[in-house]
C-alpha cells in the first residue's frame, strides 16, 4: 500500500444528518456488527472510525482492493450537504496494471454514490462487466495512442500496434479513456468487432473475435 488516492467533493441538497442516516440505513445489507455496506463502492466496509455522524472512515473488506481505505465527510453548507470522500492506500502495481481505466472506474464509483445521496438510488452502474480491448492507450490532444499490446488479446488479433491512434471501435468515436471505457463495457467476448485507426499518415481498418 501507499499513498496512491482518488477523491471526489460533490453538493447534495439533504443536510448531513439526513446524508447520515440515509448511509445508516443500508447497514443490514453488510451483514455483521461494525460493518456497513457503500452505494457506488457496493461493497462491504469495517468501521474503523466515526466522528459525531459527521465523518466515516471504514476500510475494505472486499476485492477489488479490499484494505483500502474510505473516509466520507459531510459537512454542513447553504444548500444542504458538501460530501468529500477519499479512498487511499491503493497497490500501486495494481494501478499501474490497469491503467486509465483504474481512474475512469473510479469515477464512475463517486457518480453512483452522489446519485445514492441525491435522490437515494443504488444505481449498480459503476460494476457493469469490463472487457478490456488488449491494449494500454495513452490520450493526445488528437484521440488515442496505443502504448502496448498483450499478446493473445482482441487488439493483438485486431491487428493494433504500439504508436498507431485509435479511432473507433464498433463504431463507436474514441476520444478518450472515458470513451473506450464504455465501449469495453458494451462489447462482449465472441462478438465481431471492428477497429479503425491511424497508423502514421494510413487509416486502417480491420475486424477481429472479441
């Protein structure tokens, strides 16, 4: 573990008692004393501290990342609730190893959890399956850039190389990691899949088995 962390800060409009209770309220879901069970994160979580229902901090108890740890803050504001949450402690092989995607998931994690606080819902959005494409990409001003490409994947099979820009993916624009998550989310292995990209002033096209 390290000091590897991602965070986010968000405005919902019940103030942190009700933010409080509302997070209480799920802690059957996690099923032991000192346990509680996060929306976004979905998982179950130790306590390790509170204070006066105005911070939780609790710690992992499931993979992915299980160990690390959450601190949520809720502090008081004109218009109801400023929320901060952290999570820390992260391997950093494991970060590295998933690249851009570690971050985009991230995000889409404090999504779900501001959605909970907001309106109460657990929208289960942020663990639709990945299938990751194969490669490591890198954003340029201009699109994508492969980095890397694993052997025996759908991008080595594909035909993509380290340099070449990724333009599309069944169909789909890239632009950026965001993007090509989603697509990862939607494509399944079996599926035909069709690639375009540039490989220094050529635009190719090929289709490849997911």
């Amino acid at each position: 573990m390290n000091d590897i962390q991602m965070e986010s800060t968000f405005t919902v409009d019940a103030t942190p008692a009700e933010a409080w209770k509302a997070l209480e309220e799920l802690r059957g879901r996690a099923g032991g004393p000192g346990e509680w069970w996060l929306p976004g994160f979905e998982c179950r979580c130790g306590e390790v501290d509170v204070v006066d229902e105005r911070q939780l901090t609790v710690r992992k108890l499931e993979q992915p990342c299980a160990d690390t740890l959450i601190a949520i803050t809720f502090e008081h504001v004109d218009t109801g609730s400023r929320i901060r949450v952290v999570q820390s402690g992260f391997d950093e092989r494991f970060v590295a190893g998933a690249g851009d995607a570690f971050w985009t998931h991230g995000q889409h994690i404090f999504a779900d959890l501001h959605l909970f606080f907001e309106v109460g819902v657990i929208a289960k959005r942020a663990w639709a399956a990945w299938s990751p494409l194969g490669a490591r990409v890198l954003p340029e001003p201009y699109g994508l850039r492969v980095v890397t490409v694993r052997p025996g994947t759908w991008a080595e099979r594909v035909g993509l190389e380290a340099s070449d820009i990724l333009l599309t993916v069944s169909g789909a624009p890239l632009y950026t990691p965001q993007e090509l998550g989603i697509v990862e989310r939607i494509v399944r292995t079996g599926d035909e899949v069709v690639a375009t990209w540039a490989r220094g002033s050529d635009r190719c096209e090929a289709t490849a088995t997911y």
